[in-house]
C-alpha cells in the first residue's frame, strides 16, 4: 500500500471533503498562499479559490468567531490554529459559543465546525509553542476530541470530523507531520469513540494519545524482548472515550499505564486512569500508573526539553517495577 | 521465662494508644491468642492478643491510660506471683516526665540507630529544639524534643540499635535533681534483675524477645491488590497466613500461589475450618407418597421420627447413643437411636441433649436452596422441588472425612428414595 505524510494525509482529506461539499471551507492565518508553517495546506487555494480558503489577519479571536457564526447559518468551516498553544485566545468563541449553541438552542441549530490545531514538545520551540493542551477541551461538553496517532488517523477521523454536525476539535502532533504511514486511496472514515488496539499482549496495558502510541509501541517492543507482553491501545478520540475496549484490556493484563502529552496533573492520564479505577478496580493487580509531560513550562534547552515527555525507556523502567509488583509513588 | 507486654504500633502514625479496659486481670492464666487488653487509637479500637502463654503479672498500665508505643505494661510470667516485682523495678525506674521514644521514620523501620545526643542529662530543652540524630537504612534524620523542660534521662547511648516505639529520653517539667544517663543493654539488665524476684530461670534474652514480640504483631492492614484480595476471598484464601509467614507485602496474584501452597501445609484453626457440601437429588415420588399416608395414619411426629431413623441408620458414629435434632415448621424434636424403632414409638431426648446430626426438613417452606446453615453438629437439609427431593449435607471438615460425608449422604438419599425397603 502506499506511503504518505501526515500532512499530506490532512490536505487529501481537507481537499476531499471540500471536492464533496461546497459548504466546507477552510480559514486560518497563513492557509492560503503560505500554506500554513507546517505546509499541510499547500495547493488547496489553487484549486478551490481564496473565497474557500481564507487567509485571515493574526486575529484568533476574529476569525474563530466568524467561523463559528457561519458554521450556525449553513456553513462548514475548517479552522487552522496555527499552534495549540493559541488555543488560549479562543476559549470564549470555542467553549462559551461553539460547545453550548446546540444544546441552548434546544438542537435547532448545529455548530458543524473542525478546529484543527496541534500540539508536541521536543521541536524547540519553547514554553509558547510546544504545550499539549486537548485535556482543557476535553473538559468541556460539547465539544468532541480527536488525536490522531498516524497519518491513517489524521484522514480519517478528520474526514469523520469534517462530516460531523456539531463541534471538533483536532489535535496533531506537530513533530509527526513528516511521518509516513500506509493510507488507502479513496474514502476513509475512522468512526469516534472506536479505540484502536495497536499491539496485542497479556501482561500489561499501555494506552498512549497522539505521539505517545509511538512511544507506547517502542515500549512494547523493549518489554517483549524481556518477555513482557504488553498491548498498546490508541483510543484515537478522547472524547468520546472508547472505555469498553481499555476495560476489556486492563481486565485481562491486571495492569496499566496511561501515556499522554499533556502535563500529567489533572490531565487526560488521571481521567482514563480514574475511570480505569472506577470500573475494574476489581481486576487491578497494581495501581494504574499515569505518565505526562512534567508540570513545568516546557523549558526551551534541548537537554531539558527531551525529559520533560514520557519516553520508551522511562514507560519500560515503570512496567518492569509494576511487572515485578514493587510498591509505586506510594512513598 | 517472663515475656514482656508492650503497647503495640496499631498504626503507621502512632504514637501512644489508650488503654480501654483489660481483659485479664494480675495473676490470670492467659494461653497465646487470648485477647488481653484493648486498645484506642485515632482510627480504632483492636484487641491484643497475648504472645505467650503464663500469667499477666506486673500490670503497670491503668485503663484509660495513654501509653507510649513500645512501653511495657505488663509481663506474661511463668508463676502467678509476680506483683512484687513491680514495686521493685517502680522504685528503680525512671525519673517522671515525658517519654520521648525512637520514632518511625519509615514504613518498613523496626529499629533506628541512635547517631547522637544534642543534649546532655540536666539540660534545658525546647520542643523545637533538636533532641538527637537517628540514622534508618535510607538517611539520617534530626528528631525534635517535642516537649519544653529538662533532660530527666537519656536511656539510649549514641551508638546504640532502638527498637522503634522503644523509650530513648525523658523530659521533665521540673529541674531533675538526679539525672539519668544510662544505655540500652544496661536498662535491659536492670529490668532482668527485677524481673529474677518473679522467675529463677531469668535469662538474657529480653531484647530479642521484645524486638520479636514487636516484629510478629500483625499490623492494622494488609496491603495487597484489589485483584489479589478479590481472588483471595473467591478462593476462600486468608491473606493474614501470608502475612504471618512474613511473606513480603504488598500480595500481588502471584503471590496466592504461595498462599495456596502454604495453606496445605498449615492445619488451620477450627473457627475458620472449611464447610464441606455435598448435595443429592432423587425422586420423591415414593417418600411423598409413604409420608402422606404416614402423616394422615401417625401423625407429623411419626414422619420427623421416620425421617431422623432412615438418616440415623445411615449414619456411622462409634459407640453410645446417637441422638437425631428434627426441625420442621420452626419446632425442633430430639430422637434417641430413631434407627431401631422402624414404625414403632420413637424416644423422645431432651432437647438440651446436643445431638450429632441435624435436619432441616423444608420440604414444605418456600426456600429453594440452603448455603453455610451448619452452626453445630453435621446438618442435612431436605428440600423438594417438583418430583425431586434435595438432600444437602453440610458439615465441617473436622467433623466428617470426605469419605464418610459421601457415603452418608448416599446412604441416607437411597433410604429416602426407597423408604418402605428399608423400614419393613
């Protein structure tokens, strides 16, 4: 099957869905002739015209409320935030609008709006641009969450997103937009709420978000070389949140650890391990242990910067001590 | 030889506990296991159980007292007489004040290493001033006074090995006239000479004794799994026999395997002794049919005494009488060997007599199935359900081999199936 990047994996599902419905557009800072910092948008202004793809000034707040209100009267528009980081400047327009328009209007009026952004550390780019901050949308209902973990996600749960009537938000890790995965030619929609399990195994469970299925999977592989069964589950939304699946998991492994950009202190890793507790506290052999980026601004030093994420080697140290039934942050 | 009684640590943050109430009084006999004295902590009131076997002497604790972790209240003696010797080794003990005791700095400590002293006998000290340094296997650690006064007695040198909860310095209120300095093993000998008024056979054994009286109390709680506790208690495993054979906590599911292993191994006490249960089924067509017309002809006292013979005759039992408990309809009847009477007049037994073997005849209740009835002798449940009688025998296991609960039960459902075969 054939190979593509990430990015091209979001410009073929954008200009798919546009080619499809001609209520679809896409506005953002730099979407048209630069074709975002990234590059992901290239080309797109060539064959659908700037009237659906809209450069905007540097204004989040104002363009994100004007997609909100298109999106309201019979529009479907594609939100490029330039970084997740921006995301602050938006909150009003994405959570107080965006999130409770459906639910305020009784369901008479739908917000069918895709905000895509991204996330990720370890590009340098210091405490401003490299934050993961999904856990601070997932918060709020109404809005849908999804992280895709290769470019087979990034089409299709963004191609499922474009087509979805109320709002989603997407994060992409921003050092994975060069990765190549296998992607079929032609229609590919992933459903909401389907986990994906990466990676069977009998030992113990390792759900990791975005980036950090990668993560998860190198683990996998230093575990089995010590004869250490673990399977690896993508959930692939957070929101919703397939729990059937990691139950299923966790009640056969006993164990778990949750792997997750986002700085661990209240954030994606305590949730899933909360619900874990919650409906297979019965089934746990050891407590299920969360791993985050640090609590601290993501520090710009290289040296500094590439601890403050979980990596394979820090998630296999952890597992070899679940594994071996030691006492875990019980001090 | 006399065996010291100490205020136990119930809980990780203890400091002292109240003593509640005794359970025996100076001079009782007490075997290992009783319960001996209760005790209140923040979270609890437990019982302590004795550790060996002898007589509580030299009770030094009043109830409703709170007593420091570590501290003797009372010996367990090889001779009832021992209250003497309190007075003696009273007038020899320490001066009064606060206890400061080896603290726990860790959660696995039983003992800390006495670095240093910061203050001498007679000084004057503040509770936030640093009283002495203690070393554990993981740092060294400067542990505050606690108390504003005087150093009354240093019972511990630098240097020495403390048990946890063990008595290291006692502050008083008052200038000391005579402060104490002293070591551990000089206190430990003191303590032995006293203790020779009540015991010739007075060796030098305390502190291992003492470390290991403190080392074996089981501690408040057990850390395991859920998944492991869940297992255990499907299993009927007790995970106390792990922590008493010193198994390492926390118990993870692997660990049940040696739990399993060991509970071969180890004859369990009878209060937790497992429930044999054994059921049968056969048809009721021809009993339904003898105890109808048995009822209508005898009355229901012949069809208990019918039933309590067909089960006695059944069952083995070695030389003297066997007495049959009948229970149906919330009454109860005592038979008397009902295996020689066939259809004739049962004896009745006086109900105080406490039988061998008891039966619960509900064939004519609403219940539908009997789990864990045994609280006396083996019991037999009778049931019925359409045209199918259930037999249900459940009894100890020390009460009945597994050879002679099958055979029983077999007996008495092929009696029950076919009675008139067996009675005429």
């Amino acid at each position: 099957m054939r190979q593509i990047t990430l990015s091209t994996a979001v410009n073929e599902a954008i200009a798919e869905e546009m080619r499809r419905d001609e209520t679809i557009f896409l506005i953002g800072e730099d979407v048209a002739e630069a074709g975002t910092p990234f590059k992901i948008t290239s080309g797109l202004v060539e064959e659908f015209g700037t009237d659906r793809v809209i450069d905007t000034p540097i204004s989040e707040p104002g363009f994100m409320g004007i997609a909100v209100g298109a999106a309201m009267t019979g529009s479907r528009p594609i939100v490029d935030l330039m970084f997740g980081d921006f995301i602050f400047l938006i909150m009003d327009q994405l959570c107080n609008q965006a999130a409770k328009t459906h639910y305020m209007s009784g369901g008479k009026l739908n917000v069918p709006l895709v905000l895509r952004t991204n996330m990720g550390a370890t590009r340098r780019s210091a405490a401003q641009h490299s934050q993961s901050l999904h856990a601070i949308v997932a918060h709020i209902p109404g809005l849908k969450v999804a992280m895709p973990s290769s470019a087979l996600e990034a089409k299709g749960l963004l191609k499922t997103a474009i087509r979805d009537n109320n709002p989603v938000v997407i994060f992409e890790d921003k050092l994975m937009y060069q990765d190549k995965a296998e992607v079929p030619e032609g229609e590919l929609l992933i459903p909401f709420g389907v986990a994906n399990v990466k990676r069977e195994g009998a030992d113990i469970t390792l759900v990791g978000t975005s980036s950090m299925v990668q993560v998860a999977e190198k683990a996998a592989e230093i575990l089995a070389a010590e004869g250490i069964s673990a399977e690896v589950i993508d959930p692939r939304t957070i929101v919703p949140l397939d729990m059937d699946t990691i139950n299923t998991s966790v009640r056969k492994t006993s164990r778990c650890i949750v792997i997750d950009e986002g700085h661990q202190s209240f954030g994606i890793t305590s949730e899933i391990a909360s619900r874990i507790m919650e409906q297979s506290f019965y089934y746990l052999d050891g407590p299920v242990v969360r791993m985050g980026a640090m609590d601290v601004p993501i520090p710009f030093s290289p040296a500094l910067e590439d601890i403050t994420v979980p990596t394979p080697e820090r998630v296999v140290a952890v597992a070899r001590r679940l594994m071996a039934g030691e006492m875990i942050n019980a001090t | 030889m006399p065996h010291d009684v100490i205020m136990p640590a119930l809980g990780m943050a203890q400091d002292t506990g109240i003593l509640v109430s005794w359970l025996k009084r100076p001079g009782d006999a007490v075997v290992i296991g009783d319960a001996l004295f209760e005790v209140e902590t923040d979270k609890a009131t437990m019982e302590v159980e004795a550790q060996h076997s002898g007589f509580l002497t030299n009770v030094d604790a009043s109830e409703g007292a709170e007593v420091p972790v570590g501290r003797v209240i009372a010996v367990i003696s090889e001779t009832a007489e021992g209250a003497v010797a309190v007075q003696i080794e009273q007038n020899d003990g320490p001066p009064d004040g606060h206890a400061i005791i080896m603290p726990a700095l860790g959660m696995a400590q039983d003992t800390g290493l006495l670095v240093n002293w910061l203050k001498q006998p007679g000084d004057i000290v503040g509770a936030d001033e640093v009283l002495f340094e203690v070393e554990t296997d993981k740092s060294t650690m400067e542990v505050l006074a606690g108390f504003d006064g005087f150093v009354a007695a240093l019972l511990v040198q630098a240097g020495e090995e403390v048990p946890v909860g063990h008595d290291v310095a006692i502050i008083s209120i008052s200038k000391p006239s005579n402060p104490v300095q002293q070591s551990l093993s000089a206190a430990k000998q003191v303590r032995s000479k006293a203790l020779q008024v009540v015991s010739a056979s007075t060796e030098l054994e305390e502190s291992a004794a003492l470390s290991k009286a403190t080392a074996s109390l089981p501690s408040a709680r057990i850390l395991a799994s859920p998944k492991a506790r869940r297992l255990a208690q499907e299993r009927g495993l007790d995970l106390r026999y792990l922590e008493e054979a010193g198994h390492p906590q926390p118990f993870h599911v692997e660990d049940l395997a040696v739990l399993e292993e060991l509970k071969r191994h180890t004859p369990m006490p009878a209060s937790s002794m497992s429930i044999r249960r054994l059921t049968a089924r056969v048809s009721s067509e021809q009993f339904s049919e003898f105890s109808e017309w048995a009822g209508t002809q005898l009355g229901n006292t012949k069809t208990g005494a019918l039933i309590a013979g067909l089960a006695a005759g059944s069952f083995s039992q070695g030389q003297g009488d066997l007495v049959v408990a009948y229970h149906q309809f919330g009454t109860v009847q005592n038979f008397k060997n009902p295996q020689h009477f066939g259809l004739g007049n049962p004896v009745l037994e006086d109900l105080k007599t406490s039988p061998a073997l008891l039966i619960y005849d509900l064939r004519h209740s609403p219940i539908i199935s009997v789990e864990n009835c045994l609280e006396g002798p083996p019991t037999v449940t009778l049931l019925s359900q359409d045209d199918d009688l259930t037999l249900t025998l459940e009894c100890r296991t020390d009460q009945m081999s597994a050879e002679a609960a099958i055979y029983f039960l077999s007996e008495f459902a092929g009696r029950m199936k076919q009675p008139l075969r067996h009675l005429l």
